[in-house]
C-alpha cells in the first residue's frame, strides 16, 4: 500500500507554508507534549511526540465535543501483513502496524470550524507510539483540508500504514487530539482492538 497525503495537503497543492510549534494540550486523563507542524488552512503535517508517563494514561471517551463541533470514533482495525512478501518488514518479517479509523464530524455552530488533529497509538503496555495518519479521499476523490462548513456533518476515515512493529493479537488503542481555530481541544479515541494478522 503506498502512502497517500496528509491531511491538508491534497495533490496538485503546491507552495504550502508550514508553521512549527510547540503546543501544551490538555484534555481529561491525558497530557500530550507535542510538535505539530500545521497551517490552518493550507499544508497541515502533524506530527506528535508525545512525553507521557505510562501510569497517567486513561482511555479517552470515544465521543466529545471541540467548540460547536461533536467527533464520535466510529470503528477502527488494526493489522500486520505477511503477504506475499511484506514491505520494510519487522524481525518477524511482518509489516509495520495498518490502522484504520473511522470518524464523524458534525458542526452545529453557524460559522466555519477549522479542526486540526494529533494522533498517538498506545500498545498493550501503555508504551506510546506517535503516528501520523492520512485522511483517505472521500467518494469524490476529495480529501477533507480541515474545514467543517455550518451545519456541516461529514464522515472522514483516516489511515497509516507506518506504524510500529506490535505483536499480532495485543490490544492496543489510538488517541486523536482535536483542536479547533480557537484553541479547543478534546481528545477521543479508540476502543481496545487486537491486532490481526492477513497473509
């Protein structure tokens, strides 16, 4: 599988201004310490380092709300791959970890809301794993740049295929940081899910 482009950077884009800061972001249960290239409204690369202590982690709620807009986590999957040879493979020649998540944005404010996110997977030892994943292009090959309209609600799926090499079968689980235009900040997350092998 090839990687695709992130989030606000979709092809024949050109000229992005990227802005780099160190960002303190605060949410119920977690403390992430991060480094997030972004522009709101051009090329917006995030990525996160995260310094948390393993014992401080809690599970986020999989539904919260940034400003006017309200995120749910719909499903998520995560894999390996063995077949037929896999790409970069890891000491156990398998893949770096796939994972897929589903999400649904919906703005019930009367202006436009600029989201931009951070994601970080957690593995069955509570060991972070920073992760920058893609926004998969919709139906009409349009990739979603951040922007929620008023009274907007869409589906967005977002994928990585460059994740760390974690046992088939852990349980593992991702976190997404949410941050509007205004400096709202929630996080949502994952269920725990075990990682699968296809071969």
């Amino acid at each position: 599988m090839t990687r695709g482009p992130i989030i606000g950077h979709a092809p024949g884009q050109h000229g992005c201004f990227r802005k780099e800061s160190k960002v303190r972001i605060s949410s119920p249960g977690i403390i992430l310490y991060s480094l997030l290239l972004l522009a709101v409204t051009g090329c917006q690369s995030i990525v996160l380092v995260p310094l948390v202590s393993p014992t401080s982690i809690a599970e986020p709620p999989t539904t919260a709300k940034v400003g006017d807009c309200d995120i749910s986590v719909l499903e998520a999957s995560y894999w390996r791959d063995w077949m037929p040879v896999s790409q970069r493979p890891g000491s156990d020649s398998g893949s770096p970890l796939y994972a897929k998540i589903k999400i649904h944005l919906s703005n019930s404010g009367d202006k436009v809301a600029r989201l931009r996110f951070a994601t970080v997977v957690y593995d069955q030892e509570s060991q972070s794993h920073p992760i920058v994943f893609q926004v998969l292009p919709d139906q009409h090959n349009s990739v979603w740049d951040g922007s929620l309209g008023a009274k907007e609600s869409r589906v967005i799926e977002l994928l990585t295929n460059d994740g760390p090499y974690l046992p088939v079968s852990s349980r593992i689980y991702t976190v997404i940081v949410f941050t509007d235009q205004d400096g709202n900040s929630q996080s949502v997350g994952t269920a725990r899910i075990a990682i699968d092998r296809t071969e």
